[in-house]
C-alpha cells in the first residue's frame, strides 16, 4: 500500500471516494479547450469567480492521465496472462481487465480530480480546462454524457506569436533546437490550429446544445456581453453585479501583478494581454504562410488581413 503513496491502509476511505463519484456525477459538467495560448486560463479565471461555478488548474486528462492508465492496465494484463498460462497452467485463471473497466477506472480518477476542492463540493457546475483537452472530443462527451462543452477561438496568429514566447519562457533551448526562428514555427502552429478547428466544428455539428465557441477577441472587447452568453449555457445566475465581479478578477493588471494590458513582459504567463500582437513580430512572410494554410478558416471566423 505504500507504493500507492499511502501512509497506512487506514488512511484511504473507500466510501467517502464512493460519496464523492456520486456526488460530482450530479453535478452539471463542463470541459473548457481549444489550441494553445487561445485564452482559455482567462476564461477559466472568469467562470471560476462565478459563486456557483469552480473551475480551476488543469486536468490533461485525456492527453496525460488516459494514456498511462492504458499503458498500466495492459502491462497488468500481460503479468496476468503470463501467470495464468506459464504458472498456474490448468488452475483457473484469474480474469483480466477489459475496456468497460478501464473507462470505469478512468471517469471515477476524473470525478474524484474535478471534486478535491471544497467549492467544487459545493457548488452546482463544475469545470476543468485543459488548453489540447478537445484531443479526443468524441471519447470525452461519450464518457460523460450530460457535459457541455467550450471552445475558446483566438486568431492563429497571435496564438503562434503567444505560443512562441511561451515556449522560449518554459524551455528557451529546446524551442529553439526543433524552431530556430518564429517563421520556422509559424508554419507548424498553424496547421495544428487548423486541425484543431476541423475536429471541433465536426464534433459541434455532432452534439447540437453542448457546445458553444467564444472568440478571445470577442471577451476582450465586449466581456459582459459575451461572459453572460456564456453564463447562459451553463445555466447559472446572469445578474450583472455578479458578471462585473467576474471581470474585476480577471482584469489584467490584477492577474500580471499590476502591468496594463499591452505592457509586455516576456517572463509572465500574462504576457501582453491584447488581440492583434502578432503584428509586431510578424513579417511579411509570415502572415503570408499562414494566410496560404488557413485563409478559408480564418476569414470564416473574422480573422482576415
């Protein structure tokens, strides 16, 4: 049991986890994504000060957690099958995990995660955002068949430049191994972009009333509007004093300790803060790359020259 990271047996309580499962399975569930750098931590910020909503950090549920349960169930079926046939032999074996179970294993692990804070607990509509979360949105929506869904839309092109710096902030060297220049990256960021609005649009057309798509350019000039919008979708209260709290805490200079948007600094998750950035650091070419990948898409939701 102490491999487990438990002190004693004693210290695991079976039937509050159970209490817990059951409890979150009431709830009302949203999952919150989209490409990286698309403002999705800002939007996080803003639900989460909501009275009746929590919603916070990041699960990577299915990009982290999915793949190594997997990895673990079948290591664990391979020692099960060779103990049945090379070591017991004619003895009745013992049964191995199969898929049922591991989806089993899998939403429990995500109901105790979304369910550990005390406001989760507490109230009616609980999140989690995970920016590459709409990996397999198919997969998500089967395994919880009540949730919604949110999609954050950002113009790839300040996604790209966000992306970059981001990247250059949390491993400079390696960045710059696989992109030396941002018009080596732009290339690649916009293609993922892509591919990432095709796998929505045709899971949004799939599931009609659990998804709703909100633009980062959008939320940063009209917050009120677009926050109650949003609201609206998770069935929660909309009474502006409640919306106005919302802003206040996820204005700008509250979250960068201070800087007014537009004030850039490279070493903060909230870099600069403003729609439109990639125009300072992109050249020519640049946006030319991106225009020629993309264009159809990016006018279609409002990101032309």
């Amino acid at each position: 049991m102490a491999q487990l990271g438990m002190a004693s047996p004693l210290a695991f309580d079976y039937a509050d986890h159970q209490g817990v499962i059951a409890e979150m399975r009431g709830k009302r569930l949203f999952f919150v994504g989209g490409f990286p750098k698309s403002g999705t931590t800002w939007l996080q910020i803003l639900l989460n000060a909501h009275p009746d909503v929590s919603c916070v950090g990041e699960g990577h549920f299915l990009t982290a957690l999915a793949p190594r349960l997997s990895d673990a169930m079948k290591q664990y079926n391979a020692f099960i099958n060779h103990k049945n046939h090379e070591v017991l032999q004619d003895i009745i074996g013992f049964p191995q995990i199969e898929e049922p179970q591991v989806r089993f294993l899998f939403v429990s692990a995500i109901l105790l995660l979304m369910g550990a804070t005390a406001k989760a607990r507490a109230v009616h509509v609980v999140g989690e955002k995970t920016p590459d979360g709409f990996t397999n949105l198919p997969l998500l929506a089967e395994l919880f068949p009540d949730a919604k869904f949110i999609h954050v839309l950002r113009d790839p092109r300040d996604c790209t430049v966000s992306a970059w710096f981001h990247n250059q902030r949390v491993n400079a060297a390696a960045t710059r191994e696989r992109f030396p220049t941002l018009g080596a990256f732009a290339p690649y960021a916009m293609t993922l972009w892509l591919d990432t609005i095709a796998k929505w649009e045709r899971f949004a057309a799939a599931m009609p009333g659990r998804c709703a798509v909100i633009r980062y350019e959008d939320l940063t000039t009209q917050p009120a509007a677009e926050l109650a919008r949003l609201l609206t979708f998770l069935k929660v209260a909309t009474a502006s004093e409640t919306i106005l709290d919302c802003i206040k805490c996820g204005e700008f200079d509250r979250l960068s300790g201070g800087r007014k948007a537009g004030v850039e600094d490279r070493g903060s998750l909230f870099r600069q803060g403003l729609p439109g950035d990639w125009r300072n650091h992109f050249l020519p070419d640049h946006d030319l790359s991106c225009q020629t990948i993309a264009n159809g898409t990016m006018v279609r939701y409002g990101y032309g020259a």
